[in-house]
DNA sequence: TGCGCCTCAATTGCATGCAGTTTGAGGGCG
DNA sequence: CGCCCTCAAACTGCATGCAATTGAGGCGCA
C-alpha cells in the first residue's frame, strides 16, 4: 500500500488540489505571511486556470482555516487570534495522543525506517531555512498521522497541524527546531516500544513544549489591530482617547 | 442578535451557506441517505441558483466529509465505512471530553437555562420522528461546543457530529432516545456542579454507548426523488420559485 | 438466449462575461 | 494643512456556454 494521502473527499479536481497543496505550502513556509492578499485573478493567472477554480481552490482552503473569506473582499491567509492559536494546540495535543495511543506497538519496519528516514531530513535542515525545518517538523507529524490509516484522523490533524504553523509564524520567535527533533526520536523509540502511556504523554509534553514556546505571549505583531497595539500608550495620555487615527498605515 | 454559528471561515456567501445548511439538514435527518446521487444541476434547480453554487457547496460539503466527490461524477451523499465512523466515534469523544473539560463549572445561568430549554425540546420530540430526534441530540452537542467560544473547536465537533449521525443512519437500528436524554440531563448537571473529571467520563460513555449501539446490520435505503425529498428544506430563505421538474432522478 | 460493443443523453470540468461591491487615490473645500 | 467627497479601477458574485467524460440502454452477433 503506497502510502497515498489522497482524500477522497477533499479535492474535486486535480487542478483545485494542485492549487491548494501550492498555496498549504507556500503558509506554511511563510512565504505567504498572514495577512498576505489572494485576489482570484492572481491566483488564476499565476497557476494557468481560470478564477473559477481559483476560487474554488480558496473556498477549500476556508473551510480548513487556513484562509479568510468575507463577502466582496480579497481573500486573505488567515491571521488566527492568539486565542484560537491556544484552542488550536489543545485540539492538536487531544488528536495527536489518539493518534500515537492507536499506533504504539503497531508500526510495521517499514513505517519505522520511513520515520527515521524523515527525522534524519529534519536533523539536515537544521541549517538551512527556518521554513524548512518548520514544515518538516509538520510533516513529522502528519506522517504519523497517516500511518493510522484513519482518513478522518489524518484530516483533522493535517488541518489543525497546518493552522499551528500559521500561529508560529505570527507568534513565535525563530525557531530553535533541535529539542522538536530529539523529541521526534523519542516518540519513534516509544512507539516501537509499543509503551502506550509513555508515548501519549511524551507526544503532550512535546505539543505543550512547542505550544508554550511559541505562545508565551501575545506578540505585538505585524497584523494585528493598531488600535490594540497602541492602547498601553493612549493611557498615559491625559485620559483622552484616541479619537481618530490619521489616515490608517497600512502595514503591508 | 440570535446566538448564530457565523462560522467566520466556512461558507463564503450566503447562498452557497444556505445550500450546505439544507443538504446538512437533509442529510442528518436521513432524507438523503447515504449513496444519494446529488446532480449539481438538480440542485441548483432546486435552490434557484446556479451549477456553480451548487458546486461549491458540494464542494463545501465535500470538505466536511458529508459528501463525496469523484472526477466526472455525480456527487453522493457520504456513505462511510464502518471502520471510519469507528474512527469518527473515537475522534469525537477526545474531541468533547475536550468541551465539557472546558465548560466544566463555567457555565453561564443563561447558558443553563439555554441547554434545559433543549433537552426540554427533545424530550417532547421523543414521539415525533426518529430523525427529529436523532437532529436535535445531534445538536445539543453542537449547542455545548459552542459555548466554548472556540470557533475551531465548534467547527470540529460539529462535522465530527455531523459524520456519526451520517454512520447512524447506515448502521444502527431505531434510535431509542431515551436514555441518550437521560444522559443529557446528567451532562448538564455535572456540568453545572463543576466536576470536571464526572462530566468528562460521562460524555465519554455517553458517546461510547451511542457508538456501540451502533453495529447493527446496515439498513438498505431506497430513495427517493431528490427534487421531492429537498422540497421542504428549500423554502428558507428567498430561493426563486422554480417550477421546472426536470427528469427523475434515479437513486439507485 | 446471452454477451459485448456502440452510441447518445446526462452530467461534470472549466472559461468567460456581466453586474454589483469595495477600494483607494485625487481634487475640492473648510 | 487636513478632511471629506467623488469616481474609476479592481475585485468578487454569479450565470451561462462549450468541450470532455461517463455509463446505461440498445443493437448486433454468436
């Protein structure tokens, strides 16, 4: 059995899909930052289709969250508030035990040495670009998922493993990927053990680890509101609020 | 005003919305059975717009795995195996121990009145339909994952639901809903009392009795036409009048 | 009668066109 | 000098049209 993701479900068309596995990567490497506009046309012309299916590709996208659709507006990669990035990492860690619980002791040698063989990349690219790293050690966890061979299960920890890397990118400081790949090893060796609570709990603290690094707070950042990111200095001001703002800077 | 979904990310427009909450509804009250042929033109018939939206929507639906699309198909309704609403089962137990986890103790007086009210709802749809019924438990667990005010974790359970009430309809036997209403009542209250590990392990078995009941040999359907059966679920809203009642539509 | 090929209606895949909405830039006015 | 108003360009919402694919029934042949 290849280990073939292929959804039955998500992508009608190859076309779509093709655009939608571009644009996944192209979040999660950060080369398209939350925020960063998707206008149909663009889309279309960048990939040789029409927005017909542009837009299609974007409506799929929405539905995994990982893009911002309002009404008569260009359509955005979704800037996910630091709160739903906190609700993101609890919803992961709850999946992600089940995921490791159902597959420790059960990993055929062919899993295993695929397993390695991805942590040795990830161990490679440590030198090379943060986005890289990052989107390995995604992939990490989604070939885990994968080898449930629960399609369900494989959705929704892609999904929410993909919106935790939109939550890096706007909350976290570079990423120092080491420990993530010591701790990729040690839940290979516990799967292979086949210790059932030992692997459930180091998958948490792993997620907890990543999640607490990358939360420890909200980050005045690109994207978010300026009035937020103003608010501690209109206070020191005498009393009065900021009325109105100049003309908004656009930030980007 | 009305306490809505809004899920900010899900449906693009509003008619493409109002298309998936009625096929939703369809199908989770089991008027469209599952391996029900869902033609894009029929359905735009049906709802007064076009091929595209109707598409999309599919498209939508598709992404939630109610719904399944093949290349040059006609889309059906979802018919999972049983290994997958096994899964499903499993995903959504970790996912609303999850909610009540959260919810434990923090419930708002409104917020109590709000579930009693819908218990009080089923209670009284216990001699109407079986597929009222089955809605309504279905969306007391919806009810409680939006209390939490995690848009992702709405989204989540509320598809994960979605799916088992899919399963049940191949699956299972006659709903007795009794002793789901029961278990309802008793979710609430724990709730309220504030123990968090009570209310945890009671929507644990709670979810773990319905799935159980649920390995039954799966019931043939015989459908019927889908213009008829979709009648009734496309008078909300503004939908044209469309009188045309193109050819049948063969189910199977 | 039974089996396989062939043809055609039904249906999807996709692009394009038009209408309505939002954006944002420039000019006039206080 | 800054604010507001206006208007055009940009963009989305949606329908429609055409080509490609499917699969189901009909026909011929053994």
């Amino acid at each position: 059995m290849a280990p073939r993701p292929a959804s039955k479900t998500a992508e009608p068309s190859d076309k779509v899909g093709l655009i939608c596995r571009a644009l996944r990567r192209a979040i999660i490497e950060q080369a398209l930052a939350p925020g960063a506009k998707l206008p149909e046309d663009s889309l279309g012309e960048r990939f040789g289709v029409s927005r017909t299916i542009a837009r299609h590709a974007l409506g799929q996208l929405a539905a995994e969250g990982l893009v911002e659709l309002r009404r008569n507006r260009i359509a955005v990669v979704a800037t996910p508030s630091w709160q739903e990035a906190r609700d993101a990492f609890d919803i992961r860690i709850e999946l992600e035990r089940l995921v490791v619980r159902q597959l420790a002791g059960k990993l055929t040698k062919a899993q295993i040495a695929e397993l390695n063989t991805h942590v040795d990349a990830e161990d490679r690219a440590r030198d090379g670009s943060d986005a890289v790293s990052i989107r390995l050690a995604t992939e990490f966890h989604i070939l885990l998922a994968n080898m449930t061979n629960s399609p369900i299960l494989v959705r929704y920890v892609s999904e929410v493993a993909y919106r935790c890397c939109l939550t890096l990118s706007l909350y976290s400081r570079p990423h120092s990927s080491e420990c993530a790949i010591n701790e990729h090893r040690a839940i290979i060796a516990a799967l292979v053990k086949g210790d059932e609570a030992k692997v459930m709990s180091l998958m948490h603290s792993h997620l907890d680890s990543v999640a607490s690094r990358a939360l420890v707070a909200p980050a005045p950042q690109r994207g978010r509101d300026l009035l937020d990111i103003l608010a501690p200095y209109a206070e020191e001001g005498e009393g009065e609020r900021v009325v109105k703002m100049p003309k908004v800077v656009r930030v980007r």
